[in-house]
C-alpha cells in the first residue's frame, strides 16, 4: 500500500484543483480541509455582510467584546494583526482615507475619544522619555540668536518662541541642539510630527502681517 497523501483539493465552489494550504482546515473535511477554498469562502463571506452591513457589525462586535480571550491568544491576535498590517499597509491606508471621507462626523467622534483617553502630553511624554536629550538652556538661547529670535518657518519675529524638533521626537529625533529650531505655536501646531519640508510653503502673512 502506497503512503500518498494528496497535496491538492477541487474547490466544491470554482472547481479549481489548489492546494491544500488554500483551504481552511477543518478536523472532518477530506483531507482535514474544508470544501471550499479561502477565496471562494471570503467572496460568499463578503456577499453575506453586504446584504446588512450594520447586522454584521454588531455581531462583529457582540464576538469580541464575549469572547474570554488568554494572553497567548491575544498575543497571537496581535502578531497576525502586525503581520497582515505589514503586508498590506498600502491597502489598509487607502480604504481608512475612503471611510474618512465617508464618515467624518464618526471620525471626528473617535479622535476625541481617543484623545480623551490618551492626551497628546502623554504620548509626547512617552516618546520624550526615550530619546536623547542634551539641548542645554545656553545653546537654546544660542539658537534663538541665529534665527535672530524669529520663527524659522514663517520668519515672524513678534510672536513667543518654541522648541520645534526638525526631526520629529515620534520618528526618533533627538532633543538637541542640532535637531531644534525655534517655532511659533501655530507653525509648531502645523507641523505636528510631519517632515520639516511641509512648511516649505509657509509664509508671513500666513499668520497675519508682522510686526
């Protein structure tokens, strides 16, 4: 008797002859696959959901909030969630751009939930607790005299000064004399933690006429 174990399986929906690895597993199903490829069952799955979308989120929803989850099983939730992110982050950026756009009111309401449970000064500390920091208060006062105490995007001089990273501290700038430049609050608030070359096109007048 010949030990062969098939390496493919027909697809009960396309027809297709794919491999095994194509198909879910399931204990009972020949080969210990089900009958129907990924593909086929993530098209019927997504036909499902669109027949009542907000039926489906609810469930969704109901599933994960019931489920008793272990701390392997949210470990490996989280690797697989890293591992799809990373192979898909194009995708994903897109279609959160297209709901944004759909849903602004609801995006609106989740930044501020967000931000209620995790103030901007506390992700900032977070990050600034991991850097490198040597700017010292006389290099600080050194620096404000060779941009002559002006804004270093829109060039206002009339205005408080702040500390602007040019390299951002969430992308691992550091807080040094090298990497700060001096910033007025709204062009600091512009810039967020975005490339130094988006305030390219700042202007004064942006803020007004100067003094």
């Amino acid at each position: 008797m010949l030990d062969f174990v098939p390496q493919t399986k027909v697809c009960s929906t396309c027809k297709r002859d794919l491999a095994l690895e194509l198909f879910g597993v399931q204990r009972r199903g020949l080969l210990g696959r089900k009958s129907e490829c990924k593909k086929c069952l993530s098209e019927k799955e997504a036909a499902r959901r669109a027949v009542d979308l907000e039926a489906a989120r609810t469930y969704k929803r109901m599933w994960w909030a019931e489920r008793n989850w272990t701390v392997e099983e949210r470990k490996a939730a989280a690797e697989r969630s890293r591992d799809w992110y990373s192979k898909n982050k194009g995708r994903h950026q897109s279609t959160l751009k297209a709901w944004i756009a759909r849903n602004p009111e609801a995006f609106k309401a989740i930044q501020k939930k967000y931000l209620a449970k995790n103030p901007v000064h506390i992700r900032r500390k977070v990050y600034f607790d991991k850097i490198e920091k040597t700017l010292t208060a006389e290099q600080w006062q050194a620096t404000l005299e060779v941009f002559g105490h002006r804004c270093a995007y829109c060039l206002r001089g009339d205005l408080p000064m702040t500390q602007d990273h040019v390299i951002p501290i969430s992308k691992g700038g550091a807080h040094s004399e090298a990497n700060v430049v001096p910033a007025c609050k709204s062009c600091n608030s512009r810039k967020l933690a975005r490339p130094v070359w988006v305030m390219a096109n700042v202007k004064e007048s942006s803020h007004g006429s100067s003094v």
